[in-house]
C-alpha cells in the first residue's frame, strides 16, 4: 500500500504512457540497513511485524529482502491493482492477513469478533443492561430564536407559524456590565455583519428569517410541566432572574 501511495506522487493525473523506471525502492528497509530496531524487526510500525502482547504473538517475515517478500509482478510495474489480496502480495501480504485473522478470531485480541459471543457481551448485546438500568427520562425544551429587528423571541411550531415568546424571554437590552467589550458578538452586531456581506438580504424576510433561526436560536429545558420565564441580555444571554 506504502509503495502504491508514493507511485501516486511520482506519477499521478498524468496521461502520458510511462515507458521507463521512474521509480526506485529501496532493496530493504532502513531499519535493516540501520539495525536499529530492537528484536530485529525490520518491517514493523508501519508494516506487519512486531510482538502483540493481546495475542501472545511475535509476527516476523522470513527476510528482510524486498525481492523475497513481495510478489515480482507487484514490483516490475507499481500501480493501483490491489496488492494485498491473498495469495498476491507475497510474504508481506501473507502476514498481513495472517496477523489480521488471529486478531479477529482470538478471544482475547481486543477486536476479536469471537468475543462478541462471550456470555458478557452477548448481554450487553441483548440489551439486558438498558432493561436493569433504564436511561432517565429525557427533558423536555423550548426551542425559540430571536429576531433582532423585532427585539423578541419566537417559536415555529409544527406547522411553520411563528409565535411571539414575549412572556417566556423578558427582552433586557441594556447592557449589563459596565466594561468595555473586545468583541461585540451581539444578534444585533452579528446581523449586521451579515447583512453587510449580503446587501441583497435587507428586504428580504426569509433570508433574514432563515439566518435567526440558524444562528439565534436557544434551547430552554423544561422540567415537569412548568416552563418558568427567563431574561434576555446582551452580556449574560438568556438566563433565569438573578435573584
């Protein structure tokens, strides 16, 4: 796959016919040449080899030689086929499928699908968690957006109709905090910007609508059947009355 990839580089979105070795690999790895790799794994992080304490496993190739371990066809012309089928790849291929085999069928491999038939996990599977330890119950909310021209919040039900909230966000323009803001991010602000970068969406109220609805909207939770009133102000946002 490694090779394939570095190929695409050398020779990609080019129609014109290759017709001479373009590309040069390296007979070995540089682990090999360096030996530097401790347990004189050659091909190994990227590459199939390694110890895998999960399995207790130590997965080595036969050679470090490229020659030996990939199939010749797969080196005289590098291109896109799929190198890693079984029985196509050589030895580097064969330990990869053998390696990926063992991790999926070993019970005790963190992946291994046999362990999905473990007593355990077949009843988390079935559900008998969720039945002894329900979820609670989901809150309920309000979902409402403001309109900064109309200084108040609304609601679209169901049937795409707006309702005025007035009497569940209380409108307290006036800023709150006597300090001087690095940013203004207020609905107001942010509609102008906008309205700045779009002249064309003035005079028009679906745009204008539409864009509230996006980037002004709130959700206000509701616990039990009450929905108590909350306070809409600039530095604080929507919040219930400070007491």
């Amino acid at each position: 796959h490694a090779k394939t990839q570095c190929a695409g580089r050398v020779n990609r979105h080019r129609l014109l016919p290759v017709t001479e070795p373009n590309v040069y690999l390296l007979p070995t790895s540089l682990r090999a040449i360096r030996g530097s790799e401790p347990g004189g794994f050659h091909y190994c992080r990227p590459g199939p080899e390694g110890n895998v304490a999960a399995l207790r496993q130590s997965y080595r190739l036969p050679s470090p030689w490229v020659a030996d371990l990939l199939a010749p066809a797969t080196v005289a012309v590098i291109d896109a086929q799929p190198h890693l089928l079984p029985g196509l790849g050589g030895h580097m291929a064969a330990l990869e499928h053998r390696k990926i085999a063992e991790h999926l069928s070993d019970p005790h491999a963190p992946c291994s699908l046999r362990g999905f038939w473990t007593p355990a996990v077949k009843a988390w599977l079935s559900g008998a968690h969720a039945h002894r330890m329900p979820f609670r119950q989901s809150t309920g909310s309000l979902d409402v957006w403001l309109h900064p021209d109309q200084d108040q919040f609304f609601e679209t039900n169901r049937g795409g109709r707006d309702i005025a909230r007035g009497e569940t966000i209380v409108m307290h323009p006036q800023h709150t905090l006597g300090v001087h803001r690095l940013l203004d991010l207020t609905p107001a602000t942010i509609w102008e910007e906008e309205q700045r970068k779009h002249p064309e969406w003035a005079n028009d109220e679906h745009k204008k609508r539409s864009f509230c609805q996006r980037y002004l909207q709130v959700s206000i939770p509701i616990y039990g059947d009450s929905l108590p009133s909350r306070i809409y102000s600039p530095d604080f946002g929507v919040h219930p009355p400070l007491e």
